[in-house]
C-alpha cells in the first residue's frame, strides 16, 4: 500500500497570522530593523491577498535585512519569536490533526513558504513527520541574498511537494492538503483531498462548486513547553543550529 501524505500549510492555517508579519514585529522591537519595514510588509501583505506577492523580492529583502547580523544571531532572534509569539498562536485543531492523520499512519507534513528554520520549530512542536519549506542560503557565517532553486511558494510548493511524494512512492491523488491561501491553489487541485481552512475569499470564491471541506480553526493549543528543532534542511543552517543548541545546553 502506499504511503499517504498530509501536507499542511502554516500561515493562517496552523498559525493565527502570517509568520513573516509577526517576525517583522519582533525584529523591530528587538532592532533588528527598522519601523520603516512595516510599511513593506503591509503592502506585501495586500499583495499575497490579491495573489499578487513577488515572491522572491520579498524572500532577497528579508533575507537582506537579515544578512546584516550573523547567522547565530539570527537564529537567536527566531527562537526567542517563535517561543514568545508564534507557538502560543499555533491552532489546537491544527495540531490535533497532525495527529489524528499520524494515528492513521499517514505521513504528515508542514508546507510553507518560510524559512525552514521557523518551518522546523513549527514541524517539532506538532509532532509532524517533516518539512517542505524554503531553503535559507547562507555565505560564510551570513544569510545571503543568492537563492537557488524554487522557494516553497504557489508552484514552487506544488514542486517541492511533487518531489517529496515521488521520493516516498506516494500519490498525490491519495494526499491531504490543508491551506487557507488562493496563492495555494496549484497544490490544492494536485491532491486527491484538499482541504480548506479558514479560507481567504479569494480561495472560496475559486473553489465554487467544488466539493471541498471548509474548517475553521479557532482556539489556541497550549503547550506545555517548546520542544527543540530536530534537523534542518541545509547543511549550512544545520551546522549553524547544531553550535547554537549546544551553545543552549551549555548555558551560561
């Protein structure tokens, strides 16, 4: 038999709220950037509304901003986010569900357009098996602005998602995939089981007269502690995250 996948995406589907807004908010607050920054965002996030986003000039200006620090520093500032204003967002029924599809036996997945070290925090604290996400380019000890290959967005997730099922011999038709997002469609119409949740009205309005589930995820989990990432995707940014966890073990 083969082995289903449960792709799930984050941003408004596991996680109240667009991750890369509430890391801009921490950024701002810790100096990282400046307040000149949100208006950016604001005007990216109308854009990803209308399905507009330029992707990868969005990917080069954050990245940019975050190559000004060591990569140590940024993964510092990531995790005291993702402790401080992302876990305590993450949705219970969206956690409850990376279970029930893993009781099943399926594999599950988180599929998201952020970096995969907020992707892996994300995939650790759920439980889940796995991550598709987009790859941090790192150039000595900085994030770089030179990406290569498809950021894990509108096709380039379809991609990204393809390629993980052909690696694991499974089919898309008997695949799930969660998503609040019309930019989401690609993979939406790729699986056998697409699923929406707390869909945009760009996304409802696309899928009239489809046969698609609507969920609405609407109380926080509590997590009783953050558990720590496992490994990351990159080489690079796994060695870095390697030295800073043992940096954490070490203490003071």
């Amino acid at each position: 038999m083969k082995e289903v996948v449960a792709f799930f995406d984050l941003d408004h589907t596991l996680l109240d709220g667009a991750n890369g807004n509430i890391y801009a908010l921490v950024m701002v607050k810790e100096g990282f950037m400046k307040k000149s920054m949100l208006f950016w965002m604001a005007w990216y996030t109308i854009l990803y509304k209308l399905n507009c986003l330029p992707g990868r000039e969005v990917y080069r200006r954050v990245l940019s901003i975050m190559g000004r620090y060591t990569v140590l520093e940024m993964i510092e500032m990531m995790d005291r986010g993702f402790e401080e204003s992302i876990m305590p967002r993450l949705y219970r029924e969206g956690a409850r569900l990376v279970s029930m599809h893993k009781e099943k036996g399926h594999r599950t997945v988180v599929a998201t357009a952020a970096g995969e070290y907020i992707a892996e925090r994300v995939r650790a604290q759920l439980g889940a098996h796995d991550v598709i996400a987009t790859p941090i380019p790192i150039e000595g000890d900085r994030i770089s602005t030179e990406m290569e290959g498809p950021t894990a967005f509108m096709e380039g997730k379809l991609k990204m998602a393809r390629s993980y099922c052909e690696s694991r011999g499974s089919d898309m038709a008997d695949c799930y995939f969660y998503s609040d997002s019309a930019s989401d469609l690609p993979l939406l119409e790729a699986v056998g089981h697409p699923v929406m949740v707390n869909p945009q009205l760009k996304l409802s309005l696309a899928a009239r007269g489809r046969p698609w589930p609507v969920l609405r995820f609407r109380e926080y989990a509590d997590f009783g502690r953050a558990r720590r990432p496992g490994r990351l995707l990159t080489p690079e940014m796994d060695r870095f995250n390697r030295v800073y966890e043992a940096e954490l073990e070490a203490g003071p």
